[in-house]
C-alpha cells in the first residue's frame, strides 16, 4: 500500500480513532473514580444558650424530732399545698394520742382544781389558774414528758377563786415595756380584773386591779383585743346579781381604766367566753341559760356599746346551754365554730356557721361529739381538742376532732385515763410541737398528750429523709416552692415529735440555686494538648461558689470556694481522640445549679449526620469512622485527601469525604458500576473490529 494511501486512510479515521480514545480513557476512568452526587456543605454543630437563673421560690428551715426515748433512727415527713391546707385532703388524717407526762395534786398539793391555762409559746412556759389552791402556777414545757413548775404565786386574798388567764408578750406602751403581762379574773368577796407581771422564771406580781361587781362570782371570762391606737382593751363577762360585761382599758397595766358596763340579762344567766370579730367592731357573748343564745353588741364606741340583736341558730338541739365560740380558720374570717350542749351527761355538738351577716347566722355544718364537751375547747389548725364525758359509763378524757375541712368534720381520736383525766375541761392544742395539753378538775391534774399522725390514712404525705444521728434533724429546703408544708416524724416505734414549726407557709424572699454556668473555651482540639476553660455563674443569694466539672473521660474536677460571680478557670487534657461532653455545675450553700454542657471534638472530624472520623494516631489523618446508627468503629479507604467510608461493615465504601466538597454519597456502590457501561464495551468491540478489517486491506 502506497504511504499516500495509508496517510489518507489515516485522515478518515483519525475523527474515528479520536473518539475510541476518549471513550477508552473514559471507561477506565469510570471504572476507578466512583459516581459523585451534589451534596449541601457540612452541617455546622452550634450549643444552645441558657436562658438563668434557674427560678426556685424556696426558703429553708431546720425541723427537728425529739423523744425521750433512745432511738437510732427516725423519717421526716412532709406534705405541700400551694394555696391552702384543703388542697392536700385533710380529711384523711386520724391522730393517735399517748400520755406524755402529768402533774396531780399528790405531787404537788397546788394543783387543786386547776381551771385555767395560758400557753406561752414563744417562751415554752404554761400559765395555770388553780381555783381552789387561789394559785397562778407557771411551768417549763419545752420538753412535754418533764412538766417542770418553775414558779408560782399564791394569794388567798387577790386570787381567790381565780378563773380566766391569758398572757401578752413585751407589752409596750407610751414608750414603757412592762415586760409580759398577764390578765386574770379572781375575787373572794368581790369579783376583780387584776394585771399582773410573770416576767419569765421570776415570782408573778400584782400591777393592779379592778372591782367589777360588790357580789362575788366564781366564773369571770375574759378576752382583749389591740384597737388601732395602740390600746389594749379588755372585756370581762361574769354571772353577777345581773349578767353584765365591763370593757377596760389596760394599756397602763399599772393603772386599769373601767371604760363601760352593760347589762345583758337577768339573774343565774352567765355569760360565757366573750369572742369578737375579726374587725373588733361586734362583741359576741354566749348566754347559759335555758337557750343558748348569742347576743351581739356594737363596741365601735368602747364607752357605750350598743345592743344589735342575738342569735339562736336553728339546730335539731335547741335548747342548747352552753356555747364556745372561736375564728379557726384562716382566709374564712366569717366562719365561726362553736361547742354545745344540754346537759353535762349528753352529747355535746361541734357547729360551723356562717356569721358574714351579724343578724342571719347560717349553720354550714356539725358533727356529733359523742360524748359530752365543756365549753372550753381549744381549736388550732385543723384540730380541735374537746373534753369527753359519759356519764353512764364514766369514762372521761380527751377527743380530738379534724376540722379542717369545715364540711366534713369528724372524731379523729380520743384519749381515756382513769385517774388522770376525769373531767378534763380545758385543753391547749400546740400543733406546732404535736401535744395537747389539759387540766383536769375531778383528777387535779395538769397533763401533756402526744398527739401524732396517723400517716396510714392518708395518701399526701412524702416522706423526705431518714436521719441516723442523734440529734434528729433536717434541713428542709421546701422541694415544691413557696406554700403551705406540714410536717410529721416517725420513729421504729413511731412516737416522735415535731420541735420545729409543724406547718410552715414560706413567705420569705426567694432563694434560689446558682444560674447555670456559662462555660467558655475551646471546642475542637488535639490529644495529649491542654486547654483552659472559664467557668461563670451568680449566686442570687450572694454566697461563695463552687464549681464541679465532669470532663467525660471519667475525670473529675472541683474548684475552691471562690466569690460569687468570679471567674474559674480549669485546665485539662484529652488521652484519646473522640467526642466529649464537658458538663459543669455551680454550687452554694442553698443547693446546685442545672447542668451546663459544653462538647469538644478531640482529633475529630464530624461528617454530618452519619457520624465522624477520627485521628485515633494523632498524625493528622484520620483512621477511623465512628458509624452513629451503628455505634461501631471501621477502618477508612483514602486517596489523596479523600476518605472513603464503609459505614456499615459490608466491605463496601458507601460514602466518601474530604474537607473540600464534603459528605458524598456512592451509588450503586454494592456492584460498583457506572451507567452505559454496556454501551461502551459494544463500542470498543465495534472498533477492534474496524482495526482488524482495515489491517488486512492493507
């Protein structure tokens, strides 16, 4: 063949030639670069920002147990209400009630019927008026099981007979304390108002008295109340010729003001337990005559009271004689509760009513007492503690009511001794310290009752802590918030008791947690590297701080005390490549902040969602990918600054990655093909063919 042949035949298939070549290159090419599809750039990992301080209305208080017995361990329980005690069902709770200790006039031959007490909280004493021994006795009972008498004063003529007590604290007036006062109906000849000074542990001193009538009664009741100029007024009801009650001014203790006396009825009608309203604008008295009836006055104008009307409240038992009244509760200062009864063997009746109309007095509920109650009752929270008498079985002693939901009062315990409490007729609740305190006239005996819960009945209660040291205390850091908590102790023999307030409403400031930390540092990293990272947080009650971190290598570490919003630095290093989550907390003497996270990428790369890939030789390339739905590690492939991934163990590369274009995903990766990879093996065939025919032309 001649060379301008084989040049011409060169020229028309040099196009041809061109092409079998490129599609040659293209083939092998397709064969060893996977298939890259468009991804969007790699996800950006940001923490979220903490919204401090963490808010918590609390406040904390100390509650203590005591006994006197030897225990090695007791449990503190509480429960919470937020607006009132209704809300956590009061009406499951039943007490049980135990003898604590009791004083009786073979003792101590003063104690001779004993008719009146005043408790003394603030100073733990008790004030006791015995009738017949013409005594004012004062006792220690801060610690109930050991009634201590601490001081008393006797006087035939100035105490004769003396019946109604009740004592005020640091009494004050034109810039003179007077220290405590107390004030005291007595007489022998004459009825009389006394003033007297019981200044702690000394002997009680007569300041001064009061004629109130020239005949001589036994029973003389009185109350006092504070008016808005800083007076302290006292009004007296006694049985006299006439049923009269006298209002006296005693803000000058020393020197007894009589203000006004008003009759209010005939001969052998006694009046009874004087109750004002809330306002200390009506005097309510209660008549024990042949019906019981309430008569109310107007005392706005102190030197002439006015008569407004009486009550007799429609009941199954109305000719009731003998009535008690009192304001139990709280934020429902128009309820009022009152003891009746007929006779001193049948039963007596605990009545709620609504006074919010002075002349239309409704009743809202009752409840039997089975048994028979003196008129003098003492009511505290949700208790009231009533005297209980049969006759035809001669038991006598105590019953203690729940009336803290006044619709569903009910008996929730009672307690029976046989030489101590017969005819018990005057009792004391201090739910503060779970006791009943109660004189006995038949018995001459002044005595103290543990009154507990009993816990299995209700449902509200939470049980806080078990303290194994003696002594039994808790620091109580009111877990629900600002509200109402009643507490309640439990032993191995269950017979403990509450020092501390046994319901707190927390009003105080706030206190609150320290705000979550801020933590600031950096969060990628190299192994075997330290880094520094600043802690902040704010005490909102001013205390030093303390801070806590949890590295998430199983190290810890902990700063010194430090002032509060100062900053902390720590340092620390990483040993091994991967992903860490720093967590920190502040701490004060209130309690803990919440957790603050901060996570930091040592020699790791994240490749979006899928997971990421570590530097486990911290050489600069990385090793390993960490697969997140597998939670395996596995081998990577790598061409030049690409990394090919094998996320689920099959032997396959399923994705590839470099810094450039990112997360890629390989199709059809399982049989590693590419699209018209047919086509292009007919193609080459076709041209292998066309070579060899031309070849032999030639």
């Amino acid at each position: 063949m001649k060379k301008e042949d084989v040049l011409m035949n060169f020229l028309r298939y040099k196009k041809f030639f061109h092409i079998i070549l490129t599609m040659t290159v293209l083939f092998f090419l397709v064969l060893h670069v996977p298939y890259r599809a468009s991804m969007p750039s790699p996800d950006v990992k940001t923490l979220a920002s903490y919204d401090g301080p963490y808010e918590c209305q609390n406040s904390t208080a100390t509650i203590k147990a005591w006994t006197n017995e030897s225990e090695t361990d007791v449990t503190l329980y509480y429960r919470y209400s937020k607006d009132n005690i209704s809300s956590w069902d009061p009406g499951a709770d039943y007490v049980d009630l135990t003898l604590a200790d009791a004083v009786l006039k073979t003792q101590d031959i003063d104690m001779y019927y004993p008719q009146r007490l005043w408790f003394d909280e603030e100073n733990q004493l008790m004030y006791i008026a015995c009738r017949l021994s013409h005594t004012l006795q004062i006792y220690d009972v801060s610690t109930h099981w050991n009634l201590t008498k601490i001081t008393q004063l006797k006087d035939r003529t100035n105490l004769a007979y003396i019946h109604g007590i009740k004592v005020i604290n640091n009494w004050s007036y034109n810039g003179i304390n007077y220290g405590n006062i107390l004030l005291a109906t007595a007489g022998s000849k004459k009825t009389m108002f006394l003033t007297l000074s019981v200044n702690l542990s000394t002997t009680p001193t007569i300041l001064d008295s009061e004629a109130i009538n020239v005949r001589f009664t036994t029973l003389g009741y009185l109350n006092y109340f504070i008016n808005e100029t800083g007076n302290l007024i006292v009004v007296v009801t006694e049985q006299a010729p006439i049923a009269r009650f006298t209002i006296f001014d005693a803000s000058n203790p020393t020197d007894i003001v009589n203000l006004s006396e008003t009759i209010i009825g005939t001969f052998q009608e006694w009046m009874l337990n004087p109750t004002f309203d809330p306002t200390h604008r009506y005097l309510y008295t209660s008549k024990w005559g042949d019906n019981t009836t309430v008569t109310i006055h107007d005392i706005s104008n102190l030197h002439a009271p006015v008569y407004v009307g009486y009550q007799l409240p429609e009941r199954p038992m109305n000719q009731t004689k003998q009535m008690s009244m009192r304001y139990p509760y709280s934020g429902k200062e128009t309820y009022i509760i009152t003891m009746n009864r007929t006779t001193i063997d049948n039963n007596c009746q605990l009545t709620v009513l609504d006074i919010s109309d002075p002349l239309a007095w409704t009743i809202v509920s009752d409840v039997n007492a089975y048994g028979t109650g003196e008129f003098q009752p003492d009511y505290y929270g949700e208790w009231a503690a009533v005297r209980y008498y049969n006759g035809k079985t001669n038991n006598s002693g105590l019953t203690v009511f729940n009336i803290a939901d006044p619709y569903k009062m009910f008996q929730a315990g009672y307690y029976v001794h046989p030489s101590i409490t017969v005819n018990s007729h005057m009792q004391w609740v201090d739910t503060n310290r779970s006791r009943i305190f109660a004189l006995s006239y038949t018995s001459n005996a002044f005595y103290a009752i543990n009154m507990s819960r009993n816990l299995s009945q209700a449902e509200s209660w939470h049980e806080y802590e078990v303290d194994t040291d003696k002594p039994f205390e808790w620091e109580f850091d009111f877990p629900n918030g600002i509200g109402y908590y009643e507490f309640s102790t439990r032993g191995s023999d269950e017979d403990y008791h509450i020092t501390a307030d046994c319901r707190i409403f927390s009003t105080a400031e706030p206190l609150a947690p320290p705000t979550i930390p801020l933590i600031s540092g950096p969060t990628i990293g190299n192994q075997d590297t330290t880094y520094s990272y600043s802690l902040v947080s704010t005490s909102v009650n001013d205390d030093m701080l303390q801070f806590t971190v949890d590295w998430g290598d199983t190290s810890t570490d902990t700063s010194d005390l430090l002032p509060n919003g100062m900053t902390c630095i720590m340092n620390h290093s990483w040993m091994d490549a991967g992903v860490y989550t720093i967590s920190c907390k502040a701490y004060d003497t209130y309690g803990q902040s919440e957790s603050a996270n901060l996570i930091v990428l040592i020699d790791v790369q994240y490749c979006e969602e899928i997971g990421y890939l570590i530097d486990d030789t911290n050489d600069g390339v990385y090793d390993l990918f960490y697969s997140n739905d597998t939670g395996n590690e596995t081998i990577v492939g790598q061409y030049d600054e690409t990394y090919l991934l094998d996320i689920d163990e099959d032997g396959t590369w399923e994705y590839t990655y470099n810094s450039t274009e990112g997360l890629i995903e390989i199709q059809n990766s399982e049989e590693k093909e590419t699209p018209g990879y047919e086509l292009i093996l007919i193609l080459y065939a076709i041209s292998i063919v066309v070579i060899y025919r031309w070849k032999r032309k030639n």
